[in-house]
C-alpha cells in the first residue's frame, strides 16, 4: 500500500487511519512546491492533479474522505465504521457535514487569502466565508454537547475526519466560540496515533524546505 501525500495536506486525514490502523504503507511525499501532483505520473493516478492519492495494490483511491472510508471499511474490525448501519449513517452525515459545511468555507478563505494569486483575490468572499464557517461550526458546537465522540460512545472515522477539518478551523479563526469542539481536537491530538498538528507539519515542511 501507497499513500502520496504530503503534510499538512488533506493527507493527514489519511495518514491518521493509517496510524490507528497500525497499516503497513509507503508514504511518499510529493513536492507540491514543484507542482509535482500536477505531473503526468501522478495524473495517472489522479487526474484532477491533486492529493492524497492512496494505491492498494490494483486499487487507486483518491479524495481523503473516501480514503478513510475505504480504510475504516477493509479493517472493520476495528471497529471505526460503527455497530450498525444507524450508526454508519450518522458517521457518513457528520463527514459529508464537515466537508460541504465546514471545510468548503475554509477551502475559500485559503483560496483567497494566499492560494490564489493576488490579482485573483476576492477580499470580500473571504469574511463571508468566515461567517458562513462560524455558523456550521456551531452546529456541530451543539451537537458536542454532552458528548465525547461524534456518533455513540466510542471513537469512528468521523472524529478523525472532523479533528483534522477542526484543527483548521482552529488555524483559520473560526473557533473562537467553539468551546466544546475546542477541547474536542485537543483531546483527539493527545490520542498517541494522532498526526502532527497543521501547525506542527507547517513548520515541519518549512524547516526541510529552509525556509
């Protein structure tokens, strides 16, 4: 198994299952400095030039929420997909949640605040972004409430997508009224499998690149 990726991308995501899973995987880090993703050997497995991209033997997954899906799935006997299909249901509605609600304003906040060149910048998307961030962030808020995970009593796939999606809301700003999901992605970053913090793998990439 191969996962091409490079922290602190949405490979994060992935590479958490994998930690959790314990998942023998070649991590091979892509220089996205270079637009290396873009390349024609990665556009072989991606066509749309992005990451992670997951190879398991004949298979080739891509998209870091169905990444984790499939590796919740294939080792279900971890127990990270839920008991039944109730529970699997509302781990696939809380992942579809943080990545249409709540990732998608943080994508465009991204996008228009250093990914886009600045002739191509739309300041004024960027604090409707944030406004339209906040208020999904305080539906999943309500949601935590009184709760330890994000469906039933024990950990899914769903917390490890939302601790990574939280964790850069946390980096954007957007949850400074969050008190609940803030102890939440503490709690999940002390877990001893957890990936390096967006932050932690920023500075990371920063000090290989010398920079």
């Amino acid at each position: 198994m191969k996962l091409y990726g490079t922290p602190p991308t949405r490979a994060l995501r992935a590479l958490w299952l994998i930690n959790e899973l314990g998942i023998d995987c070649d991590v091979i880090e892509v220089d996205m400095g270079i637009a290396e993703e873009k390349s024609p050997a990665m556009r072989a497995l991606n066509p749309a030039g992005k990451l992670p991209i997951l190879v398991d033997g004949g298979e080739v997954i891509t998209e870091s929420c169905a990444i984790q899906l499939y590796l919740a799935e294939k080792h279900e006997d971890a127990g990270l997909l839920g008991r039944d299909l109730a529970e699997r249901g509302q781990i696939y509605r809380w992942m579809f949640f943080l990545a249409t609600e709540i990732e998608q304003p943080l994508w465009r906040i991204a996008l228009h605040s250093r990914i886009y060149p600045e002739d191509a910048r739309l300041s004024a998307d960027r604090p409707l972004a944030m406004k339209d961030a906040r208020e999904m962030v305080q539906v999943l808020e309500a949601h935590m409430q009184a709760r330890d995970y994000l469906v039933g009593d024990r950990l899914s796939v769903a917390d490890l997508n939302a601790a990574y999606t939280l964790d850069w809301a946390r980096e954007a700003g957007v949850l400074d009224q969050a008190p609940r999901l803030n102890a939440f992605v503490d709690r999940m970053y002390a877990r001893p499998n957890a990936p390096p913090t967006i932050a932690a793998a920023w500075e990371e990439l920063m000090a290989t690149l010398g920079r």
